[in-house]
C-alpha cells in the first residue's frame, strides 16, 4: 500500500474527524459588546414599558440600569448606538445653561394649562427618559391638595418669593422640599425607612411630580437625577413676606462713634445674628462695649425664615468675613477692656452679596479677602 492509500483511509476512517478544519469564531469587538448589551436594555423597555432602574432588587435590572446611565453619558457610545435607539432612549433633553434660559424655555414649570392632565403623559419618550432609573409612576390619588401647593411655588417663582438654587449635594434631600428636574417641579412627601440592598443603605421616598403622578423612587436616585440638571426652590431671603414667621434677623449696623480708633476704619460694619428683635438687641448701645461705647445705625435688616438655622447661618457669616474681622479694644464704663465681636472691615457691596449667597445658599464655597476686596470662590483643598 503506497502513502497515497495509507493517507486516504486514515482521513476515511473512524478518526477521521480529527483532520477537518476548525470553524473560524468572529472575533467580538468593543462595539459588538455594546450594541448586543443596548439591545438586552432595548428589549427590557420594551417588555415592561419603563426604563431599568438601577436600584433594583433585581440584579439583572439594576445592571442595565447602570449600563443605560453610562451610555447616555458618553458621547462615543451615543454615536455608535443611534441608529439602534428604535425607542429613542439615548435622546436627552437639553440641560438649560442658566436660570434665565430655564425660565423662558417651554416647559410646564410655569405654565397653568395641562399640566396636570395626567392622560397626556405619552407611553415612551421625554417622560420615560426623564425619569431615568426612578420607579415606575402612577397617578396621585387626591392630588388636589399637592396642586394647590405646586401652583403656590410656581407663582412664588414667578413674583420672586422663591429662587432656584442648583441641587449640589444629597444632604439637600428632604423631607416637604420642593425641587425641579428637567423643568418638573416635585415634592418630597415621604421618606420611608432605611433598608439593606446589595449591602448598601438605602430608603425610598414618596415623590409627587406636578403633572399628577408619583414614584417611590430612592433617595439616591432621585439624587442622581438631580445632579444633572436639578435646582431646590428655595425661599429667597431678599423678598420675604412680612407676615412669615421670623426664627431670626441677619443685621448690618454702622458706629456712630466719634472715636478716632473707630472713625478712621474705612467701612466698618457689625454683621451679626440674633432670634431676639434688632430693636431690643442695640437698645442702650452707648453703654454696651459689644456697640463700641456708642449708638448705631441700622444699615438693614433680613428676616430668616424657614429652615435657616440662625446658629449655622452666623458660623457661616464668620467664616465669610473672617479676614476682614476688626480687632478693637473698647473701654466699657468699669474700666475694663473688652474686645468685641462681629465687627468688620468691608464694602456694603460685598455684605449685600453675602447675604444673597446665603439666600441661594451658595455661600458655604466663597469667602471674602480683605486685600483685594474681592469675594473668591473656595478651592477644592479649602
């Protein structure tokens, strides 16, 4: 038998499988990956009408969910997955750049008409997108009361009454606050109690959205949310009714000293706190070393109203002007030397910005410095 026959009944016998070319595998790519990992949240959407949400119980969700939040914000996987986004997931609404642009834009923040029809809410699209990895919505039984209360903020907002501060951090989550997430006004009514999942705290809230529905969605989502474009109604310190209850005064007297170690500080200014009236706090002045031994002039007065803590709000003011602080030693009418406090040296411009930063509660990321006289914002390392 020649090689020829030896060969031909090797590759004819019984192991003759073991010569027959392996099949060539497709190599998957990075892009593969993506496009099959897009189409697993695509189907999700698509059979349970809603978005994965990434603090669920159910690990598989939670997973999409946390995939869908990292495709939406790379541009690169944007661009690779559009013509796959049958359902129009990866088309976000544009953040407005200022609080202007936000106020002019057509949104329902401001707008009376429709916008507690809840049956105009569509099936897909901008509400789905909005809501991200929150919970599913439902419509607000008995919303007639958290109407009333919308439509009180949106007109506070309109007569400037309240601001919008930017939402910077989760400890601004809290409990009756009202807060805007892509041009939505919400109210948190409940906050449940704390649970472990996955080994992590977590407690959800009972949130009434403006157009008439409500999510339990967690604490820690609806942060998420809020920090892409989220802003807090506040109330704004500059424009408080008379008739709201004070829990304090911010005030801003001048010496009427005719003392020279007084007279010769250029724009010097008591700023302080009190729960007590102003009127009985400077009353007898002259005879109070606090005052220098002299009467004073009120400058102005702010009400603090609400959640503004008169403590907090006077450690921060500290902090503030704290290089512009003016050490004096005043003679009181014993003979002894005090040095008093809250006194400063610095324009009525750069006190007047002080009190709006605590308005709109910015004022915890700037300071004041005496040798430019310039308000400057706080480092990261500060």
């Amino acid at each position: 038998m020649d090689y020829f026959e030896q060969l031909k009944k090797i590759f004819e016998g019984q192991d003759a499988y073991l010569f027959e070319p392996k099949e060539k595998h497709k190599i998957t790519t990075t892009n593969d990956r993506l496009i099959e990992s897009f189409q697993q949240i695509t189907e999700f959407v698509q059979k349970n009408n809603r978005l994965p949400n990434k603090d669920s119980d159910d690990l598989k969700e939670a997973v999409l969910g946390t995939r869908l939040g990292s495709i939406r914000i790379d541009k690169d996987k944007i661009k690779t997955l559009t013509k796959y986004d049958e359902l129009g997931l990866l088309e976000l609404d544009k953040v407005p750049e200022s609080l202007e642009e936000l106020f002019i834009s057509d949104t329902d923040l401001f707008n009376n008409d429709g916008i507690f029809d809840v049956y105009s809410l569509p099936n897909k699209g901008r509400t789905e997108k909005n809501i991200g990895d929150i919970a599913e919505r439902i419509k607000v039984r008995e919303f007639e009361k958290y109407k009333k209360m919308f439509i009180e903020k949106q007109n506070g907002l309109k007569l400037g009454n309240y601001k919008l501060t930017r939402f910077t951090t989760v400890t601004e989550l809290k409990l009756h606050n009202f807060y805007i997430t892509d041009g939505i006004m919400c109210y948190i009514d409940e906050i449940g109690q704390q649970k472990k999942v996955f080994g992590r705290q977590k407690e959800r809230l009972r949130v009434i959205f403006e157009n008439g529905t409500e999510s339990n969605i967690y604490l820690r989502s609806l942060s998420s949310q809020l920090y892409k474009d989220g802003y807090i109604v506040d109330e704004n310190i500059n424009n408080i009714k008379d008739n709201d209850i004070a829990v304090g005064y911010i005030y801003i007297l001048k010496s009427l000293s005719s003392d020279p170690a007084v007279t010769t500080i250029k724009d010097l200014y008591k700023i302080g706190v009190t729960t007590d009236t102003v009127e009985s706090r400077i009353k007898n002045a002259e005879n109070n070393p606090t005052y220098l031994m002299a009467p004073v002039k009120t400058v102005a007065i702010y009400k603090l109203t609400g959640e503004y803590r008169p403590v907090k709000v006077e450690s921060l003011v500290h902090r503030f002007f704290a290089d512009a602080k003016v050490d004096l030693e005043i003679i009181d009418n014993f003979g002894r030397i005090y040095i008093p406090d809250e006194w400063y040296s610095a324009p009525i411009e750069a006190i007047e910005e002080m009190v709006d930063k605590i308005g709109d509660k910015s004022i915890i990321n700037f300071y004041y410095e005496s040798k430019t006289q310039q308000i400057k914002e706080m480092s990261k390392n500060e």
